[in-house]
C-alpha cells in the first residue's frame, strides 16, 4: 500500500514553504540504519548528551518504526543582499572543497556525521559541494550543498530545486572546535562561492528545537520561514506546513 500523502495548513502546496521550490513531493524512503549503525549512534549520544539523554533517543528511535513524529524548520537566505563581512580567521584553519580523490577527509566527515556513512564520495562526484575546515590536516568542520534538490530526511521528502537555488544538507562542527566562530566561517564562504556561481538563494533546515544552529544561521543572516510537521504511523504518512510569523 502507497503511504497517504495530505498537505494542509496555512499554505496551498509544499512549495509555497521553499519559494522558489517546486510542489513534486518525493519520499526518500529514509530506513532505520543496522545494529552497528544503532550502535554508533548510541555512542554518539552518550559523548555528547549524556545516559538519560542517550537512553530517551534511543528508546524514541526504536518506536519510531511504528509511530513517528518530528518538526523541522526551514531558513533561506538572499545571496544577493547578504553582506560579507571582512575575512577573520583567528585560529588559522584552512578550507577545501573535497573532490572524490579525498579519500581520508572523506571519511572523516563520515565520522562526523554517521548519517553520511559510504554516501559522501557519491554525492561529489554527483556534483554536490563539501566544504571542509582544517585544523591542520584534520577535519574540524564541513558544509555539504547540494545544487540539484533538497533533501530533508527527519520529515520524510525531497523536493526538486530550481535553477540558482541550493540547499544546504549539513553543516557540523566538531565538538572541540565550536564556540571558535568556524561555523560562521563556513556559511560566509559557501556564500562567498555560491555568488560566484550565480546562485541567488540557498535554504536549510534543522529542528526548532536546536538552538544553537538557529542562533548561528540568523546570525550569518538567514530568515526562518516555516516549519514543516511530518507524522508516520506504519506506513501512513502526513505532511502539515505552517509559516513561521516573524
């Protein structure tokens, strides 16, 4: 049975969330990753949350295969009028986009983000651009564009771009590394390339719940524009977009 697709709240289709994004609404068909990758993300919380934390997501997730619900939060930013500010980089990293021939940079992004796990040397050589920070020849941080769709995975869709338009899929900063402004310092370049390739928007998104990426994305200028709500029971799906008021 095809899962129900129902689009409702303030807006007529899902592209009025994205302006600039057609209403072609796919699945990704996001599966729960194995035992190894379980495993890892357990480790993943319990280093950076905590055991109640590690143990709450973790019972969450297992339930998420019969029932499921998130919100995600969508931010676009003008290229056009956002204003670069003059370069600082006090910490000295240095930055490269990856090319398929980085094979270890590669795989530390993929530790980085274990959702990335043997997907990142396709997505370059499918076009996408990763931009990397380094701390000396270690990866400190990255953000990964894609030029061609939009792919919000905790809701469940993907959605065709149009011309000049990108979407940004993850930005990351290892734990050691923030509070250094390095986040700041990947959005202004990837800005600062995209210019010059003559996009003139590019969208995001993250939890509403994450404070710390939404300080940083108004921060370097971007604009919250609405939210997504998404719920699954078994194989029922429901969309529901709601602006965000300003």
């Amino acid at each position: 049975m095809e899962p129900q697709r129902k689009l409702t709240g303030e807006f007529k289709t899902g592209a009025d969330v994205m302006t600039g994004v057609p209403a072609d609404v796919q699945s990704p068909r996001v599966s729960l990753p194995g035992l190894s990758g379980l495993f890892h993300k357990v480790l993943r919380n319990l280093e950076d949350y905590g055991w109640q934390t590690a143990l709450r997501k973790s019972v969450a997730y297992l339930a998420r295969a019969i029932y499921y619900r998130q919100a995600y939060r969508i931010y676009r930013v003008n290229l056009d009028a956002v204003k670069l500010p003059e370069p600082s980089n006090p910490h000295n990293f240095t930055f490269k986009f990856l090319t398929v021939q980085n094979v270890g940079m590669i795989a530390e992004v993929e530790n980085i983000a274990e959702w990335l796990r043997g997907k990142l040397k396709r997505k370059i050589a499918a076009g996408q651009l990763c931009l990397v920070a380094l701390d000396g020849d270690k990866v400190a941080g990255f953000n990964l564009i894609d030029l061609g769709q939009a792919t919000l995975l905790l809701v469940n869709l993907k959605k065709k771009l149009r011309p000049k338009v990108a979407w940004s899929e993850h930005i990351a900063v290892k734990k050691e590394f923030r509070r250094t402004g390095l986040g700041s310092q990947l959005r202004f370049r990837i800005f600062e390339e995209l210019r010059k390739r003559g996009y003139r928007k590019l969208y995001g998104g993250t939890l509403p719940s994450n404070i710390a990426s939404l300080s940083l994305t108004r921060s370097v200028g971007f604009t919250e524009i609405g939210d997504v709500h998404y719920r699954k029971f078994i194989s029922f799906e429901k969309w529901r977009y709601k602006r965000v008021r300003r």
